[in-house]
C-alpha cells in the first residue's frame, strides 16, 4: 500500500480540485461520526478556505492511498497570540481507515510544524453517545499518537417540538424580578456601533472565564477592528447570528451577551454559542434572562428552527445548570487534545 502526503494551496486551479476531495471526505465523515448533526455545510467549508479567521494562516494536504484522495489535514496557524501553537483537523474517509492514512498524515504535521516553529498540536474529537462506552476512532486515535487529553466538553442538545414553554416563562419572569436597572437589546447580523466595544471585550473574555482545562491557550486581545474582521470571516461562511445583550441603563454599557447561530444552508439546526456576563454584573440572572430571549427571538426569525446545540466544559456547572435548566439535555462528548512537539 503507498500512501503520500501532498500539500495543496487553495487559490489555484489544481488546489481547487484538491478542496472539493477534502470536503467530501470532511462530509463523509461527519455524517459517520456525528449522524445527529446536518449534513457539513459546502458554503462554510469553502467560505473558511477563502477566508480564515482574521489573525490565522491555513494550510492543507491530502493523503493518497494507492493514487486516490483519501485523508485531508488542516493546519492553522495563529499569527497574533498563539504563535507557538497550531490546531490541527485530520480527516480520514470512513471506508479507508486503519490502513495507516492517519498516522501518515500525523507525521506529515509534526514534520511541517516543527520546520515552522511550532510547539504545540491542538485538536478535536467528537465522540458519539458516550454513555454507551464505545470508544470514538478520533480519541483512539489521539491516544495512539500520544497526545494529552486537555479538555472535556459536552455537547447538550434542545429539542424545540418538545420546549416547556410554561417553564421559560416562569424562568424570565422570576429572573427579571433580580435584574432591575438592565435592559434588553437584540440585534440579527452586524453588531450595533454602540455596543461593538462592550461585545468584543466580552467576547475576549470567554477564555478567561470558560474553563480550557489544561489547553495552553492565550486569550484573543479585545478589539473593535478584529471583531468586524471576525463578522466578515461568519459572513463568508453563511452564518447567521441572533443576539441578545442587557444593557446597564445607569452607564449605557452591555454587560450580557449571547449569541444564536445558523448557517444558510440548514434552516432547521442552530447552535447556542457564547453566553457572558461582565463580573461586576454577576447574581442579577441576566445570563439566563438574554438566552430565553434570545431563544425567542431566533424562532421568530426562524420558524423551521427546531434543535439547538451547544458545547460546555464538562467542569461548567454554572452554565450547565442554566442549560439543563432551559431544557438542554447530553448528547455527545467533544474532547480537545494537545501534544507538544
Ligand atoms: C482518527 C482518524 C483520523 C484515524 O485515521 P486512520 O487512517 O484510521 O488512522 P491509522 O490507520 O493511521 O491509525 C493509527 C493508529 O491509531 C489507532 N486507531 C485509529 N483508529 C482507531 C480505532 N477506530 N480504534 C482503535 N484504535 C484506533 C491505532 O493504534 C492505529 O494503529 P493500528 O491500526 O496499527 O492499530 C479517523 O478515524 C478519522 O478521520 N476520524 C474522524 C476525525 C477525527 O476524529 N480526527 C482526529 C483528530 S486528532
């Protein structure tokens, strides 16, 4: 069996043809590891290639077995904080598996991030219903390879056909009662100019706040002009967002944010993303008040909507109880692996 590795640049015409091979073994693939979810979506995949999240550099390579394309790496490469690190996607077609594609193009990312002065791998497995004990091929094989398992996440899941709604309503209400002095503002799409500081400096505060367990990650610095970078990277990728903040009325600032994403091609699968509240402004229930809201908002917009993911730190109980609370249930695991190089 001959396997090679080659890499292949994505603005020219033999690299275009390359892509469309490592979208669908990314397609195949995710249909085998994680059936519950939409089928991979062609404009975010093709829109990530054209345009990398502002800060990042790409590569790609494809594994060929006997001639024929069958695995797919991704190396990205952070250029503004987290130089030392690369995140890595590698992908095999379900039906070319355990012949050695893997490995080979695990050697071909050390072997490249090493000449470019990396330290640190860091990547991601789904793992399907860990309840029923069957150990994930991305897990087996990040074990194999010798990498660190970093950081548990769960991926809970919301049924909108079976939402109490009854419920939420007693939620909101008996939230509002602890937050007088906010309130609420929505948005779809582009970030208000008022708000577009409070938001980035909320957002560069996930890290901080989140639990990464033992990734070695440093947080994004806040900025106005890398967040517009960031809504031109989701526009490229057809998302669209669904935001709900409270604002502080004695000082005009958001202090709550959180955000509802889907992509163009699906109008039926959401995910919840990032929910914050600013410290000082902690104990008022805004965190569950804006995502009931938020909830509410999006279905108004988005009348075939009916599951919503999200992913928590299997450590976040705050945010978990909140989502349990809202009706979220577990699903699947999704774990980060990091090996130093
Ligand atoms: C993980 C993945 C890339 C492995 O690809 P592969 O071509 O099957 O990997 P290899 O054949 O090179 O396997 C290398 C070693 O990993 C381990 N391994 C890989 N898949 C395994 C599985 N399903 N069960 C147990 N061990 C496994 C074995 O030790 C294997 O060596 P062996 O076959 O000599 O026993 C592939 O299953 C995949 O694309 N999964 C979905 C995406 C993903 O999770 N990527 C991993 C990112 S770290």
């Amino acid at each position: 069996m001959d396997i090679v590795v080659i890499p292949f640049d994505t603005a020219d015409a033999a690299g275009k043809v390359a892509a469309e091979r490592a979208y669908e073994i990314q397609a195949v693939s995710r249909a085998a590891e994680q059936p519950d979810m939409p089928p991979s979506s062609r404009q975010r995949f093709f829109g990530a290639l054209k345009h990398p999240w502002p800060g990042d550099e790409e590569r790609h390579a494809l594994a060929y077995l006997d001639g024929v394309p069958v695995g797919h790496l991704a190396l990205t490469l952070p250029q503004v904080e987290n130089r030392d690190n690369a995140q890595v996607t590698l992908t095999v077609h379900p039906e070319h598996r355990r012949r050695g594609v893997g490995r080979a193009l695990y050697e071909y990312a050390v072997r490249s991030l090493r000449e470019l002065g990396r330290k640190r791998m860091i990547s991601e497995t789904a793992s399907m219903d860990p309840a029923a004990g069957r150990i994930a091929p991305g897990d087996a094989f990040a074990t194999a390879m010798g990498a660190h398992p970093a950081l548990a996440d769960v991926r809970r899941r919301l049924d909108l056909t079976t939402l109490d709604e009854p419920e939420l309503d007693r939620l909101l209400t008996a939230g509002l009662t602890h937050a007088e002095g906010y309130s609420i503002v929505r948005w779809h799409g582009r970030i208000p100019d008022e708000y577009a500081e409070d938001v980035a400096y909320l957002d560069s505060r996930l890290i901080e706040d989140a639990p990464i367990g033992d990734l070695t990650w440093e947080a994004a610095k806040p900025d106005v002009g890398r967040l517009r970078a960031m809504e031109a990277a989701l526009d490229a990728r057809g998302l669209r967002w669904y935001n709900c903040g409270a604002r502080h009325d004695a000082t005009g600032r958001l202090v709550a944010w959180t955000a509802l994403g889907l992509t163009e091609d699906c109008d039926w699968h959401a995910f919840q993303q990032i929910t914050l509240v600013e410290p000082r402004h902690r104990g008022h229930r805004l965190g569950i008040i804006v995502k009931i809201e938020n909830l509410r908002y999006a279905r108004t917009h988005e009348p075939a909507l009916r599951v919503i993911d999200t992913y928590n730190a299997a450590v976040n109980e705050y945010m978990i109880s909140i989502n349990e609370r809202l009706g979220f249930r577990a699903v699947a695991g999704l774990n980060s692996w990091q090996a130093t190089i």
